[in-house]
C-alpha cells in the first residue's frame, strides 16, 4: 500500500497509533470516531482512559524502545498524547517511511526543559534569564554568585510536569531544595497573567492559532485549576501572545499541535507589558479542552486536521467560555463518585466531560467543566457556582 497516497483525505483510512492513552488520547479517539479513522493505543496502565474506545489497545512502556518500534510498525501514522517516550524508536520509524508527527526532532529538544530553552534563546524568542545546572551543587554556587537572578525556579531537566519537578528557590539557602539532577535555575517572572496559545501547523506549512486563553493555576498542586476564554487583555497584549506562538511554532517546524504557555510580564521596557515564553507543549493540553464546546473547531479535531496534512479548521470562538479541571479531593483515595452533578447539568451552558478514571486521588484529574455564556462577567458568576458545586470524592477515604 502506497502511504504517500493517503495524504489528502482521511477517508484513506489510514490506521493511526497514538503513544498514551490518558485523557487527551480520549479526547482525541472521541474526535476521531467523527471521521470513521482507526486508532491504535499503547499505553502502560491496562485500564487506561483509552482501552474501550479505540480500535486497538496494546498495555506496554512507552519508554521502551523495542515496545514503541513494535506499535509503529503496525500504523501509518504515530502520534503522542504525553511527550515521556523513546524518541530513538520514533526516529528509527521515521527513516523507514512512518509519518511521526510531532516530528521526533521536535519531541526531542520539547522533552529535554534544558534544549527547549536553550532553543528560545538561540532563536531570540523572549522568555526569562535563565541558567542551565548540572546538580544541586551548581545551584548554590549559582545563587551565591548571582544573586540578582533570585528568586527563581529550579525544573528539573526531564520528566517534570503537572506541577512536579519544580522548586522555588527564594535565597541563596533555599538552593539546598534544588534538585541533585540536570535542570534549569530560571528567574521567578513578575507576571500579572498566565496565558496561552495553541498553535496547529499541517505539512504544507499552514498555521492556526486559538484565541489567547487565561489561566489560573492551582495555589498548591501547581497545574491549572481554570482557564477563561478570551484573556482578559488588550488587544496590543494579544497581538504579542498570538505573534509569539506563530513565532514559536515556525522556530520548530512542527506539523501537529503546539500549545505555548506565556507569562504577561509586568516590568517589560518602560514598563510596558511584555509576553514571555514560559513553556511549551507539543500536543492538545489542558489550555485547550474548552474548544471541544467553545470554539468552531476543537484542539483535538485540529490536531488530526494537522498531522494528516488537511486544511485547518476555522478556531473561531462561539462566545465567552471558561475550563475548570475536575480534580480528585484532598484526603480522597477510591472508587470516584461524583458530587454535585444533578446541579451541574441543570444549569444551561455547562458541559461536564470526565475521562473513565474508576480511582481517585487527591489532585489526579478526573474531568474537565466547560461553562459558556454571553459575557465574561456572567461565565465568571457561572464558573464559581460551578467550583462551589462539583466534587470528585470517593467511599473510602484516604
């Protein structure tokens, strides 16, 4: 079969695998069931969110190499949900003629926090001071010597996300909570906003992005506790989010999804307001699960538009929406049960979506709330009424 052939129209059906299969591998299989297209899933964990919707689940280690080169051989297009996986199996299906998208190229220096940003700075994409460490060592020398650049945050090089592999080094003796591994010491950013773009970019080098998105992280866990649709900014701010994540996107060359994450830094030139790139990832995210209700086209359908090199979809927002991640209680370990539905879906515009996760725990994501409405004061109204009213918590406590 020719495979070159099957590029312009999923009707092809081309058998697509996908490296994870959590929450966005189920957001993108339920995508996916629109277009009839056929999808395999290898995830570690057997009860994974994706084992009964796709055509084919396979349980193994993403990061084994002989693992993701077996799975690959048996699709026409790979692609990832999580960016933990062994990118030398990906570049070996790549010379052999499987289309991988993300590229591996684009996972490999994405996965590595040091390459990535090593990566803004060689292609002059704004971002924080920053310095590269080797050890905890390297650190306290670090902050001993530079003390202009503390407060800051020590990230570990690999395997940190979802608020993990992060410390917070205020002064030269918090340097003993830096991390005994490769990382990144970057100076703490005075930002009045978090913001974020994703960016979808197809084969021909067409680009789109989705309207510039605030978020809200949580106070202790450190992911993202909601998100509004549209920012709250200006439109000169906005011009500067959009402009950077096409910048981004461009810089790296990446056919798929780039979701950027921007800090809106309150001590720019002349204290003008200045966007900096804080991280980015090269996948759907978080950032953007509002679109499946909120916008014309959602993240996870642009994604397949992207990697299968079709036209992209039009993001056009419907109106104001807002996300609030559906996290598991503190003190909460068990069977999920779900508090405070009934009241949900009373409410008009408020749309639960929960990812086939039997257990909770305390902050694992269970579910996401999409709230929409006429105005941004009512979504806000709306939004905390919907906070006030939702838990995931479980029969058996911890």
């Amino acid at each position: 079969m020719d495979h070159k052939n099957q590029r312009s129209s999923p009707t092809m059906n081309p058998t697509i695998g996908i490296l994870g299969g959590g929450q966005l591998g189920l957001m993108l299989i339920q995508a996916g069931i629109d277009w009839n297209l056929a999808i395999h899933c290898l995830d570690p964990d057997p009860q994974a969110s994706c084992k009964d919707l796709c055509t084919r689940f396979m349980v193994g280690s993403l990061t084994d190499y002989d693992t993701v080169y077996q799975f690959g051989q048996g699709v026409d297009v790979l692609t990832i949900e999580i960016e933990k996986v062994n990118v030398d199996a990906l570049e070996a299906l790549e010379r052999e003629g499987k289309r991988v998208y993300p590229q591996p190229g684009v996972i490999r220096q994405i996965q590595d926090k040091r390459i990535q940003k090593a990566f803004f700075r060689e292609h002059n994409l704004p971002t924080a001071d920053f310095v590269l460490t080797n050890n905890r060592a390297d650190v306290a020398r670090i902050a001993g010597e530079q003390p202009d650049l503390l407060p800051a945050f020590h990230k570990l090089g690999r395997d940190g996300y979802d608020g993990r592999g992060v410390q917070r080094i205020a002064t030269p003796a918090d340097a003993d909570k830096a991390f005994d591994a490769p990382g990144v010491l970057e100076k703490a950013v005075d930002f009045s906003k978090e913001l974020a773009v994703i960016v979808a970019r197809n084969e021909r080098g067409e680009l789109q992005t989705f309207p510039t998105v605030e978020m809200v992280f949580h106070p202790e866990l450190n992911l993202v506790d909601y998100l509004f649709a549209p920012a709250d900014i200006t439109p000169e701010v906005d011009e500067q989010a959009q402009t950077l994540a096409r910048r981004t996107a461009e810089a790296f060359g990446i056919v798929g999804l780039l979701a950027v994450e921007l800090f809106l830094d309150n001590s720019g030139p002349g204290g003008a307001p200045q966007v900096l790139l804080n991280e980015v990832a090269p996948r759907p995210h978080n950032s953007g699960h509002h679109t499946i209700r909120a916008n014309r086209t959602s993240q996870f359908e642009q994604h397949w538009r992207a990697i299968l090199n079709l036209p992209l979809g039009d993001t056009t927002a419907h109106g104001p929406a807002a996300m609030i991640n559906l996290l598991g209680e503190p003190g909460h370990t068990g069977p999920a049960v779900y508090e405070g539905l009934e009241t949900l879906l009373a409410m008009p515009g408020v749309s639960p979506f929960f990812y086939g996760k039997a257990q909770t725990r305390p902050g694992r994501k269970m579910g996401h709330i999409t709230v929409l409405d006429d105005s941004l004061d009512g979504l806000r109204e709306k939004a905390d009424v919907v906070k006030k009213n939702i838990r995931v918590v479980s029969n058996l406590t911890a």
